[in-house]
C-alpha cells in the first residue's frame, strides 16, 4: 500500500513538471518546426543569417531548456520554491552532460528530496531564515546534488557510450534488420540522452562514409516516437488530458519536422506506458525498413526524406506501421493499468 501511495505521489511531482513544461515543448517545437519547414535542414546551421534560422534558431534554444524546466518544477513540485533554482542548475549541468529528458526527471526528484530534507533539518533563528533560503539551501543543495551528478552518474554515462558505440560499429556486417531494430531502440529510449546521440552519431559517421543503410535507420528511426503519441490522443482521447490532446497535435507538426522532443512531455508524464511503446514502435520502422530494402543518401529525417528513398512508398508503409503499433501499444497498456487502478 506504502508503495502505491509512493508511486503516486511520485506520478503526481512528474505531471507537475510536465504542466510547467508543455507550453515550453509546444512554442520551441512548433518554432523549430516552422524553421525547418521553411528552410529545410540547412536551418539548423543558419542561425540569424535567415528567417528560417532565426526561427529554427529560437525553438531549438527552448527546447535545449527541456531537461533543465524537467528538474526545476518536479523539485518544484516536491519542495516547493527552495527546489527550483538548486534544479535549474543541475537540469542544465545535466543537459550538458547530454543525460536527456530521464536525466532532467532523476535530479529534479533528487534535488527537491533533498532540499526537503535540508528544510526539516537545517534549524536556525528566526531572525535568520532569509539565510536558509537564500543561501543555505540553494548552496548545499546545488553542490552536493550537481556533483553526484557530476562524478557518480556522469562516470557510468561516459563509460556506457564508449561501450555502446564499440558495440554499435562491431554490429556493422551483421545483419541488418537486428542493427536496425537496435538503432531504433536506442533513438527512442531517451529521445536526446546520451543512447539516443550515441545512435545518431553512429548513423551520421556511417552517412559521412558513404553507408547509407545504416543512417537510413538511424533518420527513419527520429520522428516515430511523436508521431506515434499524436495518433494515440486521437484514437483514444479518453484515456488523455485535454492538454495532452492539444499536446498531441504539437508533437503530430514536430513528428512531421523531424523532432522527436514532442513525445517527451507524455514520456516523462506516465514513462512506463509511453516508453515501451515508442521503442517497439521505432524498433518496427526501423526493421521495415531494413526488409523493404529502403535508403536515401540524404542526412533528412523520417517523414522529409521521403521524396529522397528508392522506394517511397514502402518507407511512408514502414513510418505508418511503426507509428501505429506505438499507438496501440500505448493505449492498451494505459487501458490495463487504469482498470487496475479503476
């Protein structure tokens, strides 16, 4: 019973963070995505010489703020404002390190835990409080949990990468559908964590070589986990929010411009449904489209690249496919736990 109550409570600081973070995933994804529509993937690199990079310039900046607003408001949510500045700064140290959104989740519970803590604990004068809040709490707070995050979490993260990326090029002559499955798996796990950039980082150093397949399942693999959540709020809007519905046609625009952050805010909001879901999801596509035999030697993102396959009607079969068993995966498991709960 203790740890249902635990669960929930826990559930209950993530949708805070999620509420904080919506409107911040919904303008810098839908900047972003303008941006790229406008001016395709050069916009990235354009920064304030274009339009288009101007605009794709604003959104991906606000979207470089997701791990850090994760952290700020779930330690919000737990230790009230004490726990926003100390999580602001380690969310940002933790976007840094390239942890991505789980990263965000995991120091905004620790940061504002511990802030709790240093508020029951730390007993001072009356006359002297305005020091525990200023000083006291957002001091302590930041060094002890940024350099648990800087020594004790960053150390595995680095060595996992090494691993994963030696792992990843040994996979190289085997066979293709499995490197694509795990390709797939590795993007959608974290969406910008360090699995997800040791994948794209494969993808693109295979793309530079010349190895086309490879990066063909590393690109197909981005827009899946936001164009799967989009078609679960519409075919289940039942089992969604109003503000995860108007969410869910944020992520169907960003899914369409190649940014997987849109799918972040249902992750984060309810991990043990979404997460799976969109792994198995990409790991579809992805395998699709290593059976369909599809490539384009572009470095273009799902949906964009389209045009650019030797076959673009099996590739448009394999994103359709891949996004709908995301979607009813992660309708049915959200159907399951809410009878239980029910």
């Amino acid at each position: 019973m203790k740890f249902k109550e635990n669960t929930r409570t826990l559930a209950r600081h993530f949708m805070t963070g999620v509420s904080y973070m919506m409107p911040l995933v919904t303008a810098a994804g839908l900047l972003t995505s303008i941006g790229v529509i406008i001016g395709g993937q050069e916009a990235w690199e354009q920064g304030s010489s274009t339009i288009a990079g101007a605009i794709t310039m604003l959104g991906s900046s606000g979207l470089s703020l997701i791990t850090a607003v994760i952290a700020a408001y779930i330690s919000y949510s737990i230790a009230d404002k004490p726990g926003l500045i100390p999580a602001f700064i380690v969310g940002t140290v933790a976007h840094q390190m390239g942890t991505g959104f789980l990263g965000g989740m995991l120091m905004g519970v620790l940061t504002g835990y511990f802030v709790q803590f240093l508020k029951v604990k730390v007993k001072l004068p009356l006359n002297l409080q305005a020091l525990k809040t200023v000083i006291i709490i957002p001091v302590f707070a930041t060094l002890i949990i940024g350099l648990c995050l800087i020594y004790l979490i960053g150390t595995p993260i680095a060595s996992m990468q090494k691993y994963l990326t030696d792992f990843l090029y040994g996979m190289q002559d085997s066979n293709a559908i499995i490197l694509a499955a795990i390709l797939g798996a590795m993007m959608a796990i974290d969406m910008g964590g360090p699995i997800n950039k040791i994948a794209a980082t494969f993808g693109l150093a295979c793309f530079a070589e010349g190895i086309y397949t490879i990066s063909t399942y590393m690109l197909a693999a981005i827009s899946i986990p936001p164009l799967g959540m989009a078609l679960a709020t519409i075919f289940a809007k039942k089992l969604y929010s109003d503000e995860e519905i108007q969410n869910g046609r944020t992520a169907l625009v960003m899914g369409i411009a190649g940014i997987s952050e849109g799918a972040i805010p249902f992750a984060v909001a309810d991990p043990i449904s979404v997460i799976p879901s969109i792994i198995t999801g990409t790991i579809t596509t992805c395998a699709l489209t290593a059976v369909f035999g599809v490539v384009h030697k572009t470095s273009l993102s799902t949906m964009l690249a389209i045009p650019f396959t030797n076959s673009p009607i099996l590739y448009i079969v394999a994103i359709i496919v891949g996004s709908i068993v995301t979607a009813i995966m992660v309708n049915f498991i959200k159907m399951r736990r809410k009878r239980k709960e029910d």
